[in-house]
C-alpha cells in the first residue's frame, strides 16, 4: 500500500516554511474538496481532517463555537505543531493556538 493521504500531506506541510504554508493547506482544501464533490475515491477520514484543518486555519482568530473537531488522534501533532510554527511566524494571531486547542483538543477519534 502506498503513502496515504495525510501521510503526504504532513510531510508537505513540514518542507514548507511558515510563509508558504497557509496558502499550501488552503490549495489542498480546494483540491480535496473537488475531489469529493465528484465522487472520487478518498481515504474519506483523512480528507475531512485536512479539510476541517484548513477551515480553522481560516478562521482561527474566531473563538470555536463550542463544538468539538473530531479528527484522528494521529494528526493532532502535525495540526498543533503547524499553528503554534504560524504563530511564532506571526503568519496567524497569537489567540490560534488557544482556538486551536478549544476546538481540536479534547475530542480526537482513534483511527
């Protein structure tokens, strides 16, 4: 079996430097999300969990709604590690980190 989905992501992701990253995960939304939309084969968990990623990096100065992100367990690292790097970049506002933490921190599935 190949490298999964997430599995490329991440290493993307982490190549990348901090300026380049916001708009590299926003581009992977676009795809994934077209991708789904015509109904192509995806690992379906990972894809929701990229997508769901790059919405609160969109929206991460906004305070989450109180609703828990469930994603796999797996990705909460790579997820915790990329804010807090945009962060220190001053690529996202320093309040991200404790969003991030509202919104993903509790509630992670196990895949």
């Amino acid at each position: 079996m190949g490298v999964q989905l997430f599995d490329k992501f991440a290493d993307m992701i982490e190549k990348l430097p901090a300026k380049a990253v916001l708009k590299a995960v926003r581009l992977e939304r676009q795809m994934l999300e077209s991708d789904m939309a015509q109904k192509r084969t995806l690992p379906m968990l990972e894809a929701r969990s990229i997508v769901a990623f790059s919405n609160f990096l969109e929206n991460s100065s906004i305070p989450p709604n109180g609703h828990k992100i469930v994603i796999p367990i797996q990705h909460l690292g790579l997820y915790r590690n990329t804010v807090r790097r945009l962060v220190e970049d001053g690529d996202l506002p320093f309040e991200a980190g404790e969003n991030f933490e509202a919104a993903f921190g509790a509630m992670m599935k196990v895949a």
